[in-house]
C-alpha cells in the first residue's frame, strides 16, 4: 500500500490519488490537501490547512506549519552532501506558517523559511528566508518585502 | 481510474502508461503521444501530434497548440499569486503551434509562447515570448532567434 | 507490468516501489537503489552501489557509473534539438564513478560529468565537467575543486 498504516491523517485531509502517492511515517495536518505523485517520508510533520500539489518530494528531516502552499514539483532535501559511500547526514529544514513556494522550486537543507514569505517559481533556495520576503532565482535573491500584501 | 470518462481523447493517441497518469477533463488531440507520470487537469487542451514526456504538470488554463514538444519534467503553473488562504485566480497560458519546451523548465501562468519558439532545458519563463526565439536560463533570456533553423 | 521483463537487475538491488517505476531495456547494477516514481529507458546502464531517489527520469543514452548518487527530481535528456517534426538524435551522456548529482538538477545531453564530481541542487548543466569539480547554477559554473574533501 503507498500509504502506510503509520501515517497520522488529521480530519478532512483530502489526498486526490492514495494510489498514486507515497506516504510512510508521517503526520498530516486537519484540512490539508495533497495532488497525486508525491512522496512524503518518515518524521515528516505537515500542518493544518496546507495545499500541496501533484510531485512534491518531501524527505525525512522536513517540518511544515499550517496554511502552506506548496507548489508542483517542488522538491525539498535532507543531505547537504549526499553521498553514497559516506554516512548520511538528515538536516533539520523548517517552513515556517503561511508560505507559499512556487512550482518546481528546490529546497536546499538545513535551511528555514520565515513566516509568510514567497519562494519564486523555479527557485533554489540555498539559504534561511526571513519572514515576509519574496525571493527567485538560481541561488535564490530577494526581490522585495511583501508586508502589506 | 487515472484517466477519467470525460476525458476526450483523438484518434491514435498513444497514452503509454494510462495506470501511472492522473488525466481527467482534458482534451487530447490526434496523433499525440503522451509518456508516465503525467497529470492534466479539467479544461486543459492539447492539439494534434504533441508529444509529451514524463513527468509533466498540466493544470488547468493552459491551452497548447499542434505539434508541441513537452520535455520530460515540463512544469506548467496557473496562478500568480498562489495561496492557501485567498482565493485561486486562474490565469490562461497559450503554448503555441510547434513550440519545443525543454526538460525540467517552468512556465510561469499568463503568458504566451510564440509559435515555434524553444525554451531551454531548466529554464524558467516568466513572460511572453515571441514566435521564432530561443531562451534559456532562470528567469529566461533571449539567447537568439531561429528563424532558419 | 511497470517493469519489464527485458529488464537486467543484479545483486542486492532495491527497487522500493516497483508499481510505482516504469523501467523497461536497462541494466541497474549490484546494490543499487532506486526510489519510487522512477523512469529507466532502454539501453540505460547503471552501475554498482548508486542511490536513485524519486522521481529521476533516465532516458536511453544515459550512462551512469558506480557509486553515483541522484537526487530526487533529477532530469536527465538526450536530444539536443528535440522536436514532434523532426527526427530523434540520441546523444550519449556519460556520469563516470562516484559523482552525486544534487536535487531537481537537470543534466544536458551529450555531455560527461567527471569521476567524483558534484552538481549542486537545481543546478542546470550544459557541458562537460571535468573530475572532481563542483558546479551549481542555470547554467552550471564551477563553484571550486573539491579535491581534498
């Protein structure tokens, strides 16, 4: 089963294809809502109220809060220097409430995202974002505070 | 099923994985070929003897003409300003007739892709471009135009 | 069957969801992993001991060493002009031994990536990298040796 009996589901959690999905060892928040082909791994904490789209790729070491939108194909990582001889080293990434990161963005690890910011689509995000800030580009760069919008 | 009833599919279309897709409310036109993994969603439209590779993201409001070619990985977006807590306002995005999108780009919503112009591999494309012309890069750039290629 | 039967799969391979892959005329080495929402093509050679994650796309040309790590999301492609109206022209694209290719990257066709050489999350890669580099960005530039780590 691509759902795994381990995965903690809050109420009214809409997940549109269990069968086209990967989940195992997770928590997923009241209200949240989740497109076909993703994958989200163990330890992995989602709030409430959160909108992910079809091909995000969620690994162990990632925390999400509520009212976070995630966009298509965006894919958040772990390993700072992923390897295949070495030890694997799982950072801690935190995406802080109410962000919203755009389509086919890329999460490096290790990293927070403040509270409200907006993540560009297409992005790589190599760095702690502060609240309220909109970034994009490759690695990402801020393009203004977004206070009032 | 992955591919529901109301999707409206042309003749010799080859899907060639119908298991591993999500397509419902699109339409699909003649002699297009279309690889795993992809999601298109209600509304979306796709013209005659597209191919299309795995891993594409087709969401509603995005309208593609004939003859388009969709690399592997392809992104396409519809929002502008997405959002878990305001309202979904979505954009139309036209991809016209023999446009080649290369791998793993993103195509940002509202925009227009000339005819016959090529997006490169990873790009990010953030406005209109105009029929004939190569881009590339994050967010995408004039590289030359190919009028006689 | 996602898997084909002309599939060549060695020793103490670990293929974590085989209903959620789509392999068929590859060869994947002793001790390779592979993630789910996977694509492998015909003709694809993979070596000893890599690490695919999720959703790597590996198109026929693609030849990978051992010991190579792929981040989740990882593009590989295989025609440089690919297009509906003319004909394919498959490239051949070489990663040697012990290169780790970081998340959402997208690796351009034709090209070799270098013994132990690593490719920054979401980079864009266009050309060949010679050994023990690493590169990051759209497009990919060296960012310093890494010879000694």
């Amino acid at each position: 089963m691509p759902i795994k009996n381990d995965v903690v589901i809050g109420k009214d959690v809409k997940i549109w294809h269990p069968d086209l999905c990967n989940f195992y060892g997770c928590e997923i928040g009241d209200g949240t809502s989740i497109g076909s082909f993703c994958e989200i791994q163990n330890e992995v904490k989602i709030g409430e109220r959160c909108k992910l789209q079809a091909f995000v790729f969620i690994p162990r070491g990632v925390i999400i809060g509520d009212d976070v939108f995630i966009g298509p194909h965006v894919c958040f990582t772990n390993d700072k220097y992923p390897s295949c001889s070495q030890g694997f080293n799982c950072l801690t990434t935190i995406i802080e409430d109410g962000v919203v990161i755009g389509a086919n963005s890329t999460i490096c690890p290790g990293i927070t995202l403040g509270k409200n910011c907006r993540i560009g689509a297409g992005a790589v995000v190599t760095k702690n974002i502060e609240k309220n800030l909109l970034v994009a580009g490759n690695p990402a760069r801020i393009i203004r505070r977004i206070d009032n919008e």
